[in-house]
C-alpha cells in the first residue's frame, strides 16, 4: 500500500496529471458537440476511430510512465529498492496505480462519451475493449518504462506505427495487437465491433502479455538491486 500511495502521488504531482485528465475531458466534449450538431450515429464514429485507438493508449503512456519512469530516470528506484520488499510487489503496486488511472481515464470517458450517442449495447461493448486493452496496454508501458530511460518515445512509437498503422494495413497484425484484441472481447456484446480474431485467442493473447510484461518488469527491478544501477 506504501509503494502504490508513492506511485499515486508521483501521478498526481506532475503535469502529466493534467494531460491526463484533458485528453477523457476533450473527447467526452468532442463527442457531445457532434451528437448535438449531427446525431448519435456520427459521434459514435469519433469513439472507435479516435478514442479507443489513440486516446486509451495515450492515457495509459502517461499513467505507466509516470508512477515507474521518473524514479528511474532519477535513479531513485534504487533507494526504493534497497528496502526489504519483493520487487514483483513493487511491480503489481505501480501496475495497480497505473491501471486504475487507464480505466478511470481513458475506459470510462468512452464508456460516458458512448453513452452520449444514445446506444447503451454498443457503449458498454466498447466499454468491455477499452478495459481489455487497457489492462495490457497498462502492463506493456510498465515493461517499456523499465527497460528504457525513454519509454514514452518508444511506446508512442508502438502504439502509432505498430498499432495505428501497420495494424490498419495489414489484416495479419490485428492477431498482435493489444486494440484489436480488446474490440473482438467487444464484439460478443455487440456485433457493430470488429472481430479481427478469435475470442479464445483475444482473451488468452491480453492475460498473458498482462502477467509476463508485469512479471517482466518484476524481474528488471531485480536486475537493477543486483547492478546497482538503473
């Protein structure tokens, strides 16, 4: 609880905190202005084009990055580390912090701004992909942010060359990626979702790269109590 309060207030104390509420505000404002300029039809198209692609992974960048990165960029996490804790605990405590900020904003902003539209079945479809994908998009950016002093780089470029463009060009990588597994758990509420693979495979796909990219980053804290360097 130590660590996750730690991880909390590293979250809330940077400007990163503000980015984060901006993007849930913009996109809730966006999608009520287009239902009531247009309909809810024409709004519903900014959720799957703009918001579960881009604005989720964004959020989770920002809540991943922000309770691990500073401290090792600083190299405080070896202080953090010197004290007798299991470094899988400290893991899952910051993966916690960051995955309940992915949900609170970025999963349910789409879930509210779906509301708007007026179609209760597929806002809570959609709902359903964005907790799915941002439950492992959360765990991947904590790998990221462990391995590498410029994680929010390299997990910007995974999420727009990997996930955004090679995904929308090639049918073949919807099968790796973290999106569109959370759209085919979507699809079984609502049929208006893509269905880019197979459910058992979407499912088992997002548990395992959950754990291992925890687990992973886990172990790379092990790794810096072992070097004493980060």
């Amino acid at each position: 609880m130590t660590i996750a309060k730690l991880a909390l207030q590293a979250l809330l104390g940077r400007r990163r905190f503000w980015l984060l509420l901006a993007f849930p505000v913009l996109l809730i404002g966006l999608v009520a202005l287009i239902t009531a300029l247009t309909d809810g039809d024409a709004a519903y198209e900014v959720l799957p084009g703009l918001g579960y692609p881009l604005v989720l992974p964004l959020v989770a960048i920002l809540a991943a990055s922000s309770v691990l990165g500073p401290e090792v960029d600083d190299g405080s996490i070896v202080y953090l580390l010197s004290k007798p804790v299991s470094r899988y605990g400290v893991a899952i405590s910051k993966w916690l912090v960051a995955l309940c900020a992915t949900l609170m904003a970025g999963a349910l902003p789409i879930l509210v701004a779906a509301l708007i539209t007026g179609d209760s079945t597929r806002a809570l479809a959609l709902f359903v992909g964005a907790v799915v994908a941002g439950t492992t998009y959360s765990a991947l950016f904590l790998t990221i942010s462990a391995v590498t002093r410029h994680a929010v780089i390299a997990s910007l470029m995974f999420v727009l060359i990997w996930e955004s463009l090679l995904g929308n060009l090639f049918s073949g990588v919807a099968w790796l990626s973290i999106g569109q597994w959370g759209l085919r758990v979507g699809h079984e509420l609502s049929s208006e979702l893509p269905d880019p693979a197979n459910l058992p495979y979407a499912i088992i796909a997002s548990v395992v790269v959950t754990v291992v990219g925890v687990w992973f980053a886990g172990d790379r804290l092990r790794s810096f109590t072992l070097r004493g360097e980060d």
